[in-house]
C-alpha cells in the first residue's frame, strides 16, 4: 500500500463525519489505477458492504449508455429529440418568452443541462412549493416521466436551450425514454445488458420493486427517508442501486477505456458552471467536475476531479493527477454531505502529491 495512505487516519476522517445530527452514516473506497492501493470503510449505520441508492451518479451511467448507442450508429448528440419521443412529449415542451422552442430540443441540450427545460424537483410551482419540498417531508409519490411532463409544461423554460447552463433531473428522465425507444429495452434491460453483466455486477440493479428494503436510508438532515415509490420510477436520473466495491468497478471502468476509448473523455470536457460560485461543480456533456479555485491550492492544486455527485451525498470521481478513484455515499440530502466528503477527496488528494 502506498506509504503516503494512512488507513487509520482516512478510517477516523470517516468517522469523524458521522455525528448523528447531520450525518448518520458512511461508506467510501478509495483505489488507485493498478488498485496496489485499495481500501473501503464505513462508519455509523452502514457497513462497507451494504447496498445504497446511488441517486444521480446513476447519470454516469446513462453516459456510457449514450455513447455505446452513438458508437452503434444509433443517435447522435445533434439528434433532435422530437425524432425519438411521441409528439405529445414535444408539443409545446419549451415555450421561452413567446417562442417554441421544443423542435430545437437536442439529445445534447438534455445530457449537458443545457436544454433550459425547468428542473420537476426543485422548480417552484405556483403555489410556491416544490416536488422535493413533499417528498423531504415524506410523501412518498411516484414520478414517472408522463407526470413529469404534465408539471413541467406549465413551467417556465430557464432559457433558450443552449445559452446557459441549469441542472434539471427532467433532462435526464427524457434522455432515458430516448434511450428505451431506439434501443428497444427498458432502462433497467439495457443497464443489464451493456454495463451490469459485463463488468460482473452482482449486488447493482435498478431500484423496481418497492418492497425491496435492502438499500441503505437516506436522511433530510435528522429526518429519515424511505421513499421506494419515488425511487422506483425515477431510473435513468436516479434509481440504481450497489455498493462502493461495485461502483469502484464501473468507475474505473468509465475512465479506463472499457466502455469506449479512453480519448473520448477529453471530448465530454465541455464545462460550464452549473451552479453561480460556491457551487460544488461544473457540467460537461454527461461528466461533472468538482469547482476547485486554484487560489484556494497555489502550492499543491489537486488538479481536475471528474465524475458524479448525487443529490443523497453519493459520489464517484477520479483524480488523474494522482490516479486515485474514490466512490461511497453519505446519504444525506441536506448539502453537508457533500461538503464533508469534498474536504476529504481534497485533502487525500494532496497528500499523494
């Protein structure tokens, strides 16, 4: 094992984390290229080997399945999207200041959130309030891409598709139905088929049966969550279960050439900043960065950090720099999650500078 890797001390980081207020529990696994370094732990609730909702570092996933159907001769990123979903879909998707812009709508717009098309979580509707607001307090709906169709076409576009940048899980819910039509298989079918049986992934699924209790809770800071009608019917911006060891496996497998030439990745590198400044991260064409201000490191800047965040403190990234993946999960939605685990990815990364 690398000398500059201290199991203890990453084993107390993670400890650290749980305080039992904000986070309850942990898991990560940090490895690196030829994985002569690897190691996982957990702390609070969870066990290194349980399985959790990887939320939308499932997004991640839906880029490998884009890119092996634009390998197919399948589609491509310029496609417009009204070639692939029924008309009801489009009609009137986009209407921005007086101007339909729903024809102009490409695969690209929605896998880089550059589409404008509001965001069915956390867009406030008229009465003020938003989907994630009913479900943080517990109600637990589904919200299958039909409903989140209905809600969004009487919201207001963020912009003309194309001109800025704006997360939006409703983007990824339409890139999902895309890839079901011209692949003929359900979400759940391709990922099975193209990444799950592939790399030998035993323990990750898509999230279908709502009896099933196995993956770890998440929180809303104190507040325990357990959703599985939401989860269920939110598979291509969300719904994937597995397990740190599983998710090293499909990262390493992303960045390493597996899925499709390893150049390729220069090519998603096509970043805006997603959220104004302090926001965590920027967005490329199905591939997040972590924002890092080089101000912030002059002597040792940990250099690019490429992967995924999901909205339940999850995360897969790699640091070409130093070659170090890590992947694991907070399961907590209220940011500090994120925050805590982006401290320690850091502060790793130095230390094998």
């Amino acid at each position: 094992m690398n000398k500059k890797f201290d199991p203890i001390q990453f084993q107390t980081s993670l400890e650290k984390m749980v305080d039992n207020k904000s986070i309850f529990s942990v898991a990560m696994k940090v490895e690196n290229g030829d994985a002569s370094l690897s190691w996982s732990g957990a702390a609070g609730s969870m066990q290194v080997e349980d399985k959790y909702f990887i939320a939308s570092v499932t997004k991640m996933y839906i880029t490998v399945l884009v890119m092996k159907l634009i390998d197919e001769g399948k589609l491509s990123l310029e496609d417009k999207i009204s070639n692939y979903l029924p008309s009801d879909f489009c009609s009137a998707l986009h209407v921005f200041k007086g101007v339909d812009y729903s024809d102009q709508l490409t695969i690209k717009h929605l896998i880089t959130n550059t589409s404008g098309i509001p965001d069915y979580f956390f867009h406030k509707q008229e009465n003020g309030r938003t989907v994630a607001d009913d479900l943080l307090e517990g109600k637990d709906e589904a919200w299958p891409l039909e409903r989140t169709i209905g809600l969004i076409k009487g919201l207001k576009p963020k912009f003309k598709p194309g001109s800025n940048a704006a997360y939006s899980d409703s983007n990824y819910q339409l890139l999902g139905k895309i890839i079901e039509e011209v692949s003929g298989l359900s979400i759940p079918a391709i990922m099975k088929t193209y990444i799950f049986d592939p790399l030998g992934l035993k323990n990750t699924y898509v999230y279908q049966d709502t009896s099933d209790d196995l993956p770890a809770p998440f929180h809303y800071g104190s507040k325990k969550l357990w959703l599985p009608n939401y989860m269920a019917s939110i598979g291509p911006e969300g719904g994937i279960v597995s397990t740190v060891d599983e998710v090293m496996v499909f990262l390493k497998a992303f960045f390493e050439g597996i899925f499709f030439p390893k150049e390729k990745i220069e090519s998603l590198k096509q970043w805006r900043m997603i959220f104004p400044p302090p926001g965590l991260f920027q967005f490329g064409i199905g591939l997040e960065k972590l924002w890092i201000p080089r101000i912030m490191f002059p002597f040792k800047y940990p250099g690019e950090i490429l992967g995924f965040w999901g909205q339940t403190g999850t995360f897969a990234f790699y640091s070409p720099k130093t070659d170090l993946y890590f992947c694991g999960a907070t399961n907590q939605t209220n940011g500090k999650g994120h925050r805590r685990a982006t401290g320690l990815l850091i502060k790793t990364i130095k230390s094998m500078l």
